[in-house]
C-alpha cells in the first residue's frame, strides 16, 4: 500500500494512481472535468463543526488530529472503501487546502494503520 498525498490544484501526473478527494467540500474554482479524480470520499473529511474549528491554524494542529481520528472510529465504512482503494495499489489522497502540511490528508496518510 502506497499513499501519497497533494493538493488538489496541483496537475496529476503518472505517480498519483487512484486519486481520492478527501475534503466535504469540493474544491472551488476547479471543474470536476480538469480534477481528474477518480473518487470523492467527501465522508471520510473532518465534520464541518471540527473543520471551522479548526481554520487551519497549526496551534490548534495536535488537538484537531486527536478529534479528527476520534470522528474517524465512527466512520466503518469510508475506512472500509478508502481500504479497498488502497488495496489496488498506488492512491494519491488530495486536498484543498493551501497548509500543506496541517490537513486532513496528511492525518490519514500517517495514520495508514488504519487501512491495513
């Protein structure tokens, strides 16, 4: 299993083999024809409520990974289909955000012990 994760603005390219939008919200300005996405797993995204909460502020980073995998133990079965993705090999987890380094995708991606 190999995850790799990018913003969702960013061109696709040969290395990203299934891409997998992981936000609730689709990504404005971006034409679901240009996003070259092969599935939206909008519900495994942090709930509305955790994602305002949050607002990307990386101060808040630590707390917002803990309650965003405390949201994800009642989410069965976007595991179980983000699993079976993963299990076809190469899948690139995309996001909106412009923080690269504190979102969701990157929650998911270090946490991959989920999807074993």
């Amino acid at each position: 299993m190999k995850i790799r994760i990018k913003r969702v603005y960013e061109p696709p390219d040969h290395h990203d083999g299934r891409r997998i939008l992981v936000d609730r919200i689709w990504p404005r300005g971006l034409s679901r024809e240009s996003a070259s996405i092969d599935l939206w797993l909008k519900d495994i995204a942090p709930s509305t409520e955790l994602r305002k909460w949050f607002n990307h502020d990386p101060e808040k980073w630590e707390e917002f990974e803990k309650r965003y995998l405390a949201e994800l133990n009642d989410k069965d079965e976007s595991i179980r289909i983000l699993k079976e993705e993963l299990g076809k090999g190469v899948a690139t987890l995309l996001y909106a955000a412009k923080d690269q380094e504190h979102n969701q995708a990157e929650v998911l991606k270090k946490n991959s012990w989920l999807f074993s």
